[in-house]
C-alpha cells in the first residue's frame, strides 16, 4: 500500500486507501476494517494525506514530515484522550507546530491517523515528482519571400481578407442607415411635442 494512495473522507471515520476515481465519486477501501465502499463527491470531500499541510511557526510542512518525526521517535504515543499530554508530545516531536492554529482535534486526528498507518505497515514518504521532459522545439524553415507570395495558401489568405472585408463594409451600412432613420425619428417627435405645447 502506497502513502500517496491514501485518502482522508470527510463525514467518514478512518483512513481510506483510494482503488478507483469516478465522475462522481470515488471507491475507497477502510483501512480500520477493508470494508470497499463508493462515496459520492456529492456528499464528500476527498484529501490525499501528501497534499495535507500543518501550519508551523515557519513556512507550513507537510504532514508526512510530522509523521516522519513521529516515526524517529522512540517514546509511546500519548492517550488522545489527554489533550496536555497530546501538545507535550507534539512539543517534544515536532517543536515547530503552530499550537494557536493548529487545534487539539487535529493534533488526536493526527496520532489515531499515524497508528492506523503503522497497523498497515504504510511507508510513510512523498512521491517524488516525475521529472519534466524538456520539449526540444524545431526552428521553422525559412521562408523564401517568393515562395510565400506565390504559394496557393497565401493567395487564399488574400482571398479570405477581402471576403471578410467586404462583409463588414455591408454590415456596417445597415447600422448606418438605422441611426439616421431613428435620428429623423427622434427630431419628428421634438417638433411634435413642440407643436402640441
């Protein structure tokens, strides 16, 4: 099982191991009891546990680096019943975590997500980025200015410019004649209403 397969769901306890993506939704299997099961994205909200952060006092790391440091460490994981005994772990483990913006709840959600991965023996680490292929672009032929006049294509750009030009010169005759027409109509009610007063 891959680290980068794994899914938290929201409205649903546990981690999920992601099998398959569908347009409207997803099928997940529990990593708690291995129960599969299709969760609608209508209902829920899907988050890989790679592109999960945790604010710091610093620039935010991502939370596979606190598992890690979890991992390092030698000593129990606290009781999530405790929260002191929680934020002295996470002190001692991870020092930098931002304790104002990062609360109790998520610190518990932390650890009982951390022993669910241990029960599954999941590696925790990042997948590497693939690396980017450098496009080797082609320098384009140059053109011999004869050639371009003379070519089938460049007669028939010519032609296409002046078909489009000629079609806005008739559209525009149209919209000229409509304003002096609705200006005469405009001045004939004036003289009206001057006429009626």
């Amino acid at each position: 099982m891959e680290y980068n397969k794994i899914v938290s769901v929201t409205g649903l306890p546990g981690l999920f191991e992601l099998i398959n993506t569908k347009s409207d939704g997803a099928i997940v299997r529990s990593l708690d009891d291995k129960t599969t099961r299709f969760a609608s994205s209508r209902i829920h909200n899907f988050s890989h546990l790679e592109t999960i952060e945790v604010y710091t006092v610093g620039d935010n790391v991502n939370l596979a680096e606190v598992f890690q440091a979890m991992e390092k460490n030698s000593g129990s994981l606290p009781d999530t019943k405790d929260n002191n005994a929680i934020k002295k772990y996470f002190e001692k483990v991870y020092g930098d975590i931002d304790f104002e913006r990062v609360y109790g709840s998520d610190l518990k959600k932390m650890i009982k997500w951390f022993e669910v991965l241990k029960k599954n023996n999941v590696e925790i680490k990042l997948s590497e980025p693939e690396p980017e292929e450098e496009e080797v672009e082609e320098a384009p032929e140059p053109v011999k200015a004869e050639d371009k006049k003379g070519s089938p294509a460049a007669t028939e750009k010519k032609a296409t410019k002046k078909s489009a030009k000629a079609s806005s010169e008739k559209t525009k005759e149209p919209t000229e004649k409509k304003s002096t027409s609705s200006k005469t109509a405009g001045t004939a009610k004036k003289a009206a209403k001057k006429k009626g007063k």
